[in-house]
C-alpha cells in the first residue's frame, strides 16, 4: 500500500535496521523491487530522481504505474514514491502528482535560504500527509545533474534543519553517488554519531549505498542510519544480465528477440540485488 515514509522509517531508527530506497527508471525496475518487497515482507521506498521522472513521462505518469502495481500485483507492504533530489520546484510538483513522499536537496542553497525554503515545503508536505527529507552538507558524485564532492555535514547545521520539522535527514558523511573511487576515504563515523545525538530520534539517510562495504553499513544502521538509497548496484546489475543476453545470442533463437525475453535477465538480475541489500539492512519480515 502506498504510505509516506514517516512510519516506516521510524520504526526502522528505533528497531535498528534501514529500509532500502531503490531507484525507479521504467516498469521493469519498478515491478521487480515491488514483487521483491513482497517476497521479502520488507518496506520499500521507490526513488525517483528529476531525470528519471522526465524519462518516464512525468510524475502522474510514475504516480499511476505504481499505484496500478501495487492493486494488481497484490502488493501489501509498505511503499513510497519518494522524490529524490528534489528542486523547490520539482518538489511542488511530485507532491501535487501524488508522490507520498518527497526529498527537497536544499543544500547547494546558503543554510538561511535552505531553512526558509525547507520550512514553507514542510508545512505543504504535511498538510498533505507526505513526509518530507532534506539535506546538509552535499552528497558527492553526480546525480542527473547535482554534482557534489563529499563534503561532511555539520552537527549544528543538521540539528538546525531536524528542527524544522522535517520527517528524516540526508547528512553528507564523505559517501557519493555512483562508483567509489580506489581512494576513497571511508564514512566519518565520528560525524555521524555527533549528528545522530544532535537529531536524536530523527532517521538518518544515508545517500551512494552501492559499493560502501557491508560493515560500514551496519555501523551506519547502529548509528541511526534509517534509510538508504541504492541506484548504480542495480544499473550495472541490470545491464550485465541483458548484455550476457545479447552476448549469448539468446536474442537470436526463437523468438528471443521479444523486448520481454531481452529484459527478463535484467529484471531478475535487479531482483536479486534489491534481496541482497534488504537482508544486508535487515529490512525482511519488517512490514
């Protein structure tokens, strides 16, 4: 069923486990992390970012497809549709579209326009019953567009904007989006445990979960981590299978060229992913 995200990420903080944020870009994304939830009883929050909204043809569009899977695929766990990396303006927008839950990326803004900015989204978000998530300190890497380098949030800074009213935080603690390069430094767990006792009960995000190895993450969790997005472990994933598909000659037997045969690998890679980073974040059995 679709719900905001609140509930189920703070019962996540208190019983110490994370659920995962998988991103969506089409139908098969969506309908395998929808039936691996399922399978697994796990809460589950579908990410969508800006580009990916505009690829599958707006958020009414995503709002309807995932409200069509979740009736017809009898889905009865948890779910939210969660705009990642939201403008001001693409806030406004997924929230009038139906998005039951919404991160509004404030932190390229000076803190006193990301306080004001977040303040007026808190208000509208939950008059409306949609949990809202917003940012300290950049995440690094790119992502459609949003580059940032890193950078670790600021304790203060963090307990300024927990404050505010919003529902769970993304605090920059040296992670990235996409693939970790060979000298990364590892996540600031002193940051993070000053930032988790400054916006104590408050969930904690941890945004670039591909590739932070198993043990940081279950340090992050004890820490308050409560959610965590996952987006590039399920790319590569997905493109292998389909690439081993074509590599294997499957598309030329048959009727192997039916974009439903092509795809299949693909969605059972993503899958499997999605299974592996529920057990990893002990979300299974928790909705």
């Amino acid at each position: 069923m679709l719900v905001s995200a609140t509930e189920m990420l703070q019962k996540a903080r208190k019983e110490k486990y994370a659920v995962g944020q998988f991103n969506i870009n089409n139908l098969e994304w969506t309908k395998a992390i929808l039936l691996t939830a399922e399978e697994c009883k796990s809460p589950v929050i579908l990410g969508v970012s800006e580009g990916a909204g505009k690829y599958m043809c707006g958020y009414n569009t995503v709002v309807g497809m995932v409200k069509g899977m979740i009736e017809t695929l009898n889905i009865t766990v948890p779910v939210a549709i969660h705009l990642d990396h939201g403008s001001y303006d693409g806030a406004k927008a997924a929230m009038a579209a139906g998005f039951s839950s919404i991160m509004f990326d404030g932190s390229h803004y000076p803190i006193a326009e990301n306080i004001a900015k977040t303040t007026e989204l808190v208000s509208e978000a939950h008059a409306k019953g949609i949990s809202l998530e917003a940012e300290v300190g950049a995440i690094g890497g790119e992502e459609d567009g949003v580059v940032g380098s890193g950078e670790v949030a600021d304790p203060a800074e963090c307990k300024m904007i927990a404050d505010l009213g919003i529902d769970f935080l993304a605090a920059g603690i040296g992670n990235i989006h996409g693939k970790y390069p060979a000298n990364w430094q590892g996540l600031n767990f002193d940051v993070l445990a000053k930032i988790g006792e400054a916006t104590d009960p408050m969930p904690l995000v941890l945004h670039g979960g591909t590739g932070i190895p198993a043990d940081m993450i279950r340090k992050a969790i004890s820490l308050g981590v409560s959610k965590i997005n996952v987006n590039t472990e399920c790319q590569i994933a997905f493109t292998e299978a389909t690439r081993k598909y074509i590599e294997d000659g499957k598309d030329l037997e048959g009727k192997g060229f039916d974009p439903r045969k092509v795809l299949a690998p693909g969605v059972e890679a993503i899958k499997a992913t999605v299974k592996e980073k529920m057990e990893l974040f002990g979300s299974i059995g928790k909705a």
